[in-house]
C-alpha cells in the first residue's frame, strides 16, 4: 500500500529517478509527464529540472554510448535521441509556455553542448585508457539538435571548446573528425553550415574527401546553389580546401565549377546580381590560394573561361554586373598572364561591391615594390654620376621657364545668328569658332526661337551626328543641352525627325540611346512650368543698428528700437512669403503622341544592324524606361489613356524578357500607367488588361529572380489595391 505522502521521507522520490540508470529515469519522466491524469505535475517537472542541471543528460548520452559499444537495443537509442533534442518541446507543451528557465531553448541547448563536451572528455578518457566505446549516438545529438535550427546555440559552447582542446592533441582530434563524421547524411548540412571556424582543418580532417554528402555540401551546395553567406565563411571553407594535398585537387575543381557558372550566359541573365557577386567572391578566393603548378594545368581552362565569361558580362545591361566581369576577368588574367600583358579595365570603385573589390585585393599576392626595397646597386645605376643621359635628364630642372605670365587667350568671337553656327558646325575647319559655336549654341537657340524653327530639323540633324573634333571638356553635355534646346523650341517636326532615325540604318546604339535620352529631357522641360516662382531671400546679414551715446539718433530711440527688434525676431505666416505660381499651359500636352507613338510601333521590327529584341536588349532597356517617363509626364493629357493602353499591350509582349534592366522597365511602366492614366478610363478601357496585368504582377512578386523587379511589382500590387479602395469610397 501507498504510504501517506505526509509521512513520506522528504527527497525519496526525487532519489528514486535521480540514482536511477539515467536512460530508463528520463523515459519514466517524460511518460509521467505526458500523461494526462498527472497529479503530481509540479513535482515531475521538478525533478526533471533537476535531472538537467545535475548532469544527467551527460550520464543518458554516455551510458547509450557504451550500449552503442556492445550493441545495444536501437530502438531504446532513437527515442532517448528524440527524448533529449526535444525536451523543451515536450516540456512547453504540457505547461502551456510556463517553462521553468532550464528549458528555454536559448538556456537548455548550450547547457546540452556542455553535456555533450562531458561525453566526449569520458570518450577520450576511455580510449586512453585502452577501453573501446562510440560516438555515433552524440554524433546523432549533435545532428538533429542542428537540423532543428539550433545550431547556433549548442555550437556557440562546443566549437570553442574543440578548438581549444585539438590544439595539440591527435587523440581528441581524431575524436572531433569522427563527431562530424558520424553525422547521418541527412543532418551533415546542418552541422557543416555551423563548423564555419577559421581552423577547419583541424575540427573537419580530410571529411571531404572521406563523405560523399559533405563534399556536395562544401563544394556544390554552399558555393553554387547559395549566395547568403558571408566572405568570412567562403574564406574559411576555401581555405580549408587549400590546407591539404588531398583536397587541393577539389579546390581546383570547385574553382573550374564556378567560372563554368560565371562564364554562362544564361546564368547571368537569370541569376539574381547578388548571387553573381558571391561567386565572383569565390572565383577571388580560389585564386587567390592557386599555386604555379596548379595554374599552369588548368591555364587553357583559365584562358577559355575567362574571354566567355567577361563577353557575357560586358553584354548585360546592369552596370554592376559588367563590373564583376571586369573584376574577375582582371584578376584571372594577372594569373595566367604573370609575364605578358594582362587586362586592365578601367573598374571604377562602385560602393554595391566592396567585399568583391576587398576579395580582389587579397588574391593579389604580388607585393608592390617600394621605393625603399631597391638594393643599393640599383640606386647606384641610376645617378647622375654613372648615366650621362640621365644626368642631362636630371639636370632639365635647372632650365629657367619662360615668362609667360603676361600671355593673353586669343579669343574667338561667338556666332550671333543660327545659320552662322549649321554652317561652322557643318564644315568648318577652325577648331576654336567650331568650340566657341558649341559652347554657344544653346543659349543662341532658347534666345532666337523664331529663327531656329525655320532650320530646326536642318539643325537636329547636324547635332544628331556631331562628333567631337578636340578634347573639348564636356562636349557630349553641351551637345546635348543644344539638342533639347532645339527639340523644345520647335517640338513637333523635330520629334518626328529624331523618332523616325531611331529606327533607321546606319546609326550606332550610342546615338540612338543619345536620341531617348534627348527626348526624355525635352519632354521634361516642356511638362515643367518655365518658372517657379519663388522669391529669393537674401542670405547677407541685417545691419545692426548701435545707439551712440551722445549722437543725434538718440532722439528717435523708438524708431532704433524698433528696427532691433524686428531684426532679431523671427516671425511665421507674416502674409505671403511665396509668389504664386503663375497657372500656365503644359506644353507637353500637345505634343506628347509625337514623342510617344513613333518609338512603340517598330520595336519588333529587326534592322540589318539593330535588333532590339535580339542581342540589342541593353538599348531596348532604355527604350522601355523611356516610354515609362513619357507615360509618367504626360499625365491630364488628352491623349494619356490612348498611351497608357498601348504601353500595357507593349508590356503583355515583352514579360517575358530575360534581360532583368528591360524587365525592371516594363514594370516602371506599369507604374507609370497607374499614376497617370485616371482610374475612370482604366476600368472603362483597360479592365481586361489590368486583370492579366495583377496576375502577371503577382507571378514576378513571387518568382523573379532580381529582387528590384520584385520589388516594383509589389509596388504596382500596392497602387492597384489603393485604386480599388479610392473607387469603392467615392459615392455612385
């Protein structure tokens, strides 16, 4: 018979599980646990606490370990395993969240790693001691406690641990290389992904080479099928690869792997630019550890990878990926190159790829000579003393320079009339009236408009193909403002004429991007008001005024009074402190088809030597941004919904484009549609293509792999979901 609990001996029944054989105890817990009628709920979960903290777990893990040594019952393994890993869960979930502190799992997993480091110091002890024993079932813990998203907290106490402990011992070495690779293939992601330490070498051995399904995760998984890693775990993990004769051989693979991925075309032009940018810091990394014998077997390799992989870079449309072509292509080349030329971009410092840039550095492993290094022979062949040339050469220094502080700039006279700028501009050969008419010829156009449009298109042409005769600065600038500077003057004809060339023979892409960038300005000056009509309020001080003692301006004390104080106040809605904006006409208005409907109708149509939707998709690019801000600025216009219905038919053909730059401007269209076209005529006349517009909208939100078209068409999701809810408010 149950004896009273009253007259029970304090602490005998806490004893009981506490001496018990560890693994049977915790079972027998965690049954009285999930049993429903538990009575005695608050003293389970005590003694269970106090299970944890006393060591216990340690005891189960190597307890099931030596069973593991004589062949023990698995299935007594897998659910200790389950029964351990999951102890918080089973534990929240019969008190409903009220966990004592133990079994939180930001408490309970590094108190697990503790426990786990106890086994392997009873593992170590055993095997110094002759004794036979394994470690299959902490490999197991380890494993699951990762799979379960955990591995940053039990690692955060095991790794430094290891670490500390593989420094100069092969026995807990070897025990740490068994540890990971006991790890059951499902789990060894999981675990790999957290060993990320900078002595992975020592912690993995040579796993890769050994296990199968770490070396997909090393080389495959983690390089070419993620990009979210930082350069400190590419770093590691390369370098890990490096340490070893064994695994050089797949650190060449895996560098051959990743130009084979950097140097396709169709990777580029569907992969996100962020993935790009992690293996281009990887490609840096393995060449930075390649040695001479290493390159010189795979120089071809190199060579063939290189010139694909920088064509197909230099071919997008996205600035940033045609500097990481650059980049690798340069680092490649200095390479394979170490005694010929090598290729040299001019790879401006762009602040979206430091990393890749800090990566380009540290595979550079040339040092620079300094000006201190040379030996003394060297500094002794270049003297004066020993090199007559030189010593002429050095001796220029003493040439006294002419005066010429008194030389004046001849200067030319400036043009005064149109027609005297189209005939220097035409054939003239005297290259300072030919600059001086440039650097003039705006200001001479806004200032005559009477006069330019008689000789508009005459004028539009010559700047269409004027080309630069001397290294004038800012040339392509003054051309340009001059060409908007005519287009605006007399918009119809010169539209018409620029429109029409766009799609004509015999021009390059850069003037035919010259002629959307021009229309894009144009129609922007004419959509604006000529003026603003702000005051200018001066920044100069007040003068203070001082009263003198004894001076006549005492006598009018309240006038000086008065004026220091309203110098020294500062006033708000004293009246009008804007000029209004005088109401004036958009000129854009009239105007807006002959911009818009000439350079959507033959984009389809491929030219001998312009094919927008072939391999000219960079300018396709700018043509569908161009429509999107024409669309944008043509808003109250009348011919707006005519636009905006024949831009979503130009989208619906081209969604489907691999080029992301072009992509990105088909939705910037989509935009531009909703914001200017009123959302009366859009359910009127665009119900159906707006319909089909959300669908495909929704499909980009979710699969596209940019993350800018992602982004946009969100964007246009959230504009269609306010213009439903502006039409559901306004009263029928």
């Amino acid at each position: 018979a149950q004896a009273p609990r009253a007259a029970r001996p304090e602490g005998v029944w806490q004893s009981c599980f506490l001496e018990a054989p560890p693994g049977l105890a915790l079972c027998a817990l965690l049954e009285a646990l999930a049993s429903p009628r538990s009575v005695r709920l608050g003293e389970v979960v005590e003694v269970l606490e106090q299970f944890v903290q006393e060591g216990r777990l340690s005891a189960v893990m190597w307890e099931v370990c030596q069973q593991q040594a004589q062949a023990g019952s698995p299935d007594l393994q897998e659910a200790l395993l389950s029964k351990i890993v999951c102890l918080p869960d089973h534990v929240s979930n019969k008190l409903q969240g009220k966990n004592p502190p133990i079994f939180f799992p930001q408490n309970y997993f590094p108190f697990l790693g503790g426990a786990v480091i106890q086994v392997l110091q009873k593992i170590s002890d055993s095997l110094r001691g002759g004794l036979d024993c394994s470690i299959s079932f902490v490999s197991h813990v380890l494993g699951k406690v990762c799979v379960h998203g955990r591995q940053e907290e039990i690692l955060s106490v095991l790794l430094p641990c290891l670490t500390d402990l593989t420094k100069s011992d092969c026995i807990w070495q070897r025990i740490c290389w068994r540890l990971v690779e006991c790890v059951p293939d499902r789990w060894m992601e999981a675990v790999l992904l957290g060993f990320v330490a900078d002595v992975l070498s020592r912690l993995l051995g040579n796993l890769v080479v050994k296990n199968k399904k770490a070396q997909f995760v090393v080389t495959q998984k983690v390089l070419l099928l993620q990009y979210s890693h930082t350069t400190v775990v590419l770093q590691n993990l390369l370098g890990y690869l490096s340490l070893d004769s064994l695994r050089r051989a797949l650190l060449v693979k895996v560098l051959l792997e990743l130009l084979e991925t950097w140097g396709s075309s169709s990777a580029v032009k569907h992969s996100p630019p962020e993935q790009q940018q992690y293996i281009s810091k990887a490609i840096l990394i393995c060449l930075s550890h390649l040695k001479e014998h290493e390159i010189e077997s795979c120089r071809e390799e190199l060579l063939t990878s290189m010139m694909e992989g920088v064509k197909c870079h230099l071919d997008s449309s996205l600035p940033q990926i045609r500097c990481l072509g650059m980049i690798v292509a340069e680092s490649i080349s200095s390479k394979i190159n170490t005694d010929g030329p090598v290729l040299k971009f001019q790879v401006k410092a762009d602040a979206a790829l430091p990393s890749v840039l800090e990566s380009n550095k540290k595979s550079c492993t040339a040092a620079p000579v300094m000006p201190g290094d040379e030996s003394d022979a060297e500094k002794n062949i270049y003297t004066p003393q020993t090199n007559s040339y030189l010593y002429f050469f050095y001796s220029d220094d003493d040439l006294i320079p002419y005066d010429m502080s008194e030389d004046k700039e001849l200067k030319v006279k400036a043009p005064v009339y149109i027609r005297d700028c189209i005939e220097v501009l035409a054939g003239s050969e005297d290259v300072d009236k030919w600059e001086t008419t440039v650097k003039a010829l705006e200001s001479l156009v806004r200032k005559n408009p009477a006069a330019t449009r008689e000789v508009s298109v005459e004028l539009a042409k010559i700047l269409l193909h004027l080309e630069e005769k001397t290294c004038m600065e800012g040339f392509g600038e003054l051309r340009q403002r001059a060409q908007v500077a005519v287009l605006t003057t007399d918009p119809i004809p010169v539209a018409q004429y620029l429109t029409s060339q766009f799609y004509s023979l015999n021009y390059s892409l850069r003037q035919r991007i010259d002629i959307l960038d021009v229309l894009v300005l144009a129609a922007q000056e004419l959509s604006y008001p000529k003026s603003h009509g702000k005051t200018k309020h001066s920044d100069a001080p007040k003068p203070s005024i001082q009263l003198l003692p004894g001076s006549d301006s005492s006598k009018d004390w309240r006038r000086i009074v008065d004026e220091r104080i309203k110098s020294k106040t500062r006033r708000f809605a004293m009246g009008r402190s804007q000029v209004e904006v005088a109401a004036v006409p958009n000129e854009f208005s009239s105007v807006a088809g002959h911009f818009f409907f000439p350079l959507i109708q033959h984009f389809d149509r491929p030219l001998t030597t312009f094919d927008l939707l072939g391999e000219d998709h960079l300018v396709l690019g700018r043509l569908v941004h161009t429509l999107a801000i024409l669309m944008y600025l043509a808003v109250n216009t009348v011919a707006v919904t005519a636009m905006g219905k024949a831009l979503l038919e130009f989208v619906w053909a081209l969604r489907f484009h691999t080029d992301s730059y072009v992509r990105q401007g088909l939705l910037s269209c989509i935009s531009s549609v909703l914001l200017s076209v009123p959302k009366e005529h859009l359910l009127e006349d665009m119900t159906e293509e707006l319909l089909e517009t959300q669908s495909w909208l929704g499909d980009v939100a979710e699969k596209d792999p940019d993350g800018d078209c992602r982004r946009l068409a969100l964007q246009n999701l959230l504009l269609m979901e306010n213009l439903k809810k502006k039409l559901k408010t306004v009263p029928s």
